[in-house]
C-alpha cells in the first residue's frame, strides 16, 4: 500500500497534465488514491461543481481542486471503512441526491430537446416593451400609529402645513428626519394597498385617507412619476433566458402533473 504523502505528490502531478475537457466517453485513469483509481470524468465532474468558473488550464486552479477532491477522497474511504454508508441518515441523503441528480438530468433534457432561441427571447422581449405601460413613482409618507393620528396629520396638511416637515416632526418611520421620503418605487414592491393607492394619487397630491399596512397608517404623497426603466435588449438576455428556462420547466411539471396520480394522506 503506497503512503498518503506519496499519493498526494504524484496525483498532483499527474493532473498537471490533464486537459480542461476531457471528454466521459474518453474517459481514463488519471492517478489513484490507495489503490483506488480516480478517473478523469469524476475529478471533472467534480471540479465543475466546486469551482465552475475556474479555468482547469490554470496549473494552480487544477492542484488547488485536485487537493480538494483528494481530501474528500480520503475522508469516503475513511467513512467506507467505519461503514457510515450504511447508517439510515446517509442512506436517505444518497436516495434524495440520486433523484436530485436524475432529475436534473431530465430537466437538461427538456432544454436540450426544446432549446430557448434567441429568436424567441427577443420576440418575449419586444411583446413586453410594447404592452408594457407600468410606472414607478418617487414617494414620501408619514407614518402614525393609529388612524386617528393620521387623519389629525390630513386635516393639518389640508389647511396648507408642508408634508416634508409634518413627517419630520410625526412620522414614526426611520426616514422621518429626511421628511418621509421613499425614494423611487415601484408598486409591486410596496406593501398591499399601498401600491393601488399610489396609482390613484397625482403627482404633487397625498393621499386623502390614511392607508393601513402592517407598518401602521400611511399618509402618501407622489413626488414624481416617470415610466418605467427597462434595460435594453443586451442587459435583459440573461433575465430574460433564466425566465423563459422556468417557464419550460413549469410547462412540463404541469404536463406531468395532468397524467399522473397524486394523493395526500389526511
């Protein structure tokens, strides 16, 4: 049985010479670890996990990973020899990760079967810029505790008093020293009813009623509005490729679902 330290030096070597895509179905032992033979496809399949973004023509990425996957190695066979593997917690973990990785596999190929285009991302692209009409609004607010306290708060502001002092001397939000302002908003960001509000408030108005949030009771005013900002075509690809990727996904989950028999237990 060759020592560890022997091992360790000559596998390191050894992937120094090992190329950057090797492909499975060319697979080959690069070294072995007490005996036990490490094939380039593992060490591979490996590495794009531990580090995807590192570049294996790098000599000190490779022996960095290849250190990694050897104390990982060591640490199996250590755990094989002490029969963990058979223990019901890492049976149940292997279970879930195989049908993890199966799965996985599935879904590459839906996307292999049925690849997103650029075509179809920017024809989705341009629909969405066409129809797309939302604004977003530069806000303030003053917060009070209860709805009283803010219609006080309204009736002051209706007689002429200025909003950005009122929610400096009132609000009980962190932003009051800044006269309650937000800042730009978009409504889906904002909590329930206080988007649909906003969309109903002209610009330089506030709100005539105080609007209840789990925050407290707002009292709104729109500084400004503008459209919406959408990012050019180039900036959105990646968004936009993530996006129609879970739409495929979501699709053949529920083509699946349809056929399949599905029961809770009460």
């Amino acid at each position: 049985m060759r020592s560890t330290a022997k091992t360790l030096s000559i596998l390191i070597m050894t992937t120094c010479l090992l190329p950057a895509a090797y492909a499975v179905d060319n697979d080959k032992k690069i070294a072995e670890v007490n005996d036990q033979p490490i094939m380039a496809s593992q060490f591979l399949t490996y590495a794009k996990v531990k580090n995807p973004q590192g570049d294996l023509n790098d000599a000190n990425t490779r022996n960095q990973l290849m250190q990694a996957y050897i104390g990982r190695e060591l640490f199996f066979q250590e755990a094989i020899k002490q029969k963990l593997d058979k223990t019901e917690l890492v049976k149940l973990a292997l279970e879930n990760q195989r049908r993890e990785v199966i799965s996985q596999a599935f879904v590459a190929k839906i996307l292999t079967d049925n690849p997103i285009t650029d075509a179809e991302m920017r024809k989705y692209y341009d629909d969405q810029v066409a129809n797309f009409k939302e604004a977003e609004y530069k806000l303030s607010h003053i917060l009070l505790k209860t709805e009283e306290d803010a219609k006080k708060i309204i009736s002051r502001l209706d007689k002429g008093e200025n909003f950005a002092e009122l929610a400096q001397s009132n609000s009980i939000d962190t932003n009051a020293s800044q006269g309650g302002e937000l800042g730009w908003v978009h409504p889906t960001k904002m909590p329930a009813g206080f988007g649909d509000t906003v969309k109903n408030i002209a610009v330089g108005k506030y709100s005539a009623k105080p609007v209840n949030t789990q925050f407290g009771w707002h009292i709104i005013k729109v500084d400004q509005s503008r459209p919406l900002q959408i990012p050019p075509y180039e900036q959105a690809v990646g968004k936009l490729r993530n996006f129609m990727t879970e739409q495929r996904i979501s699709a053949k989950i529920s083509e699946l679902q349809k056929k399949a028999k599905i029961e809770f237990e009460k």
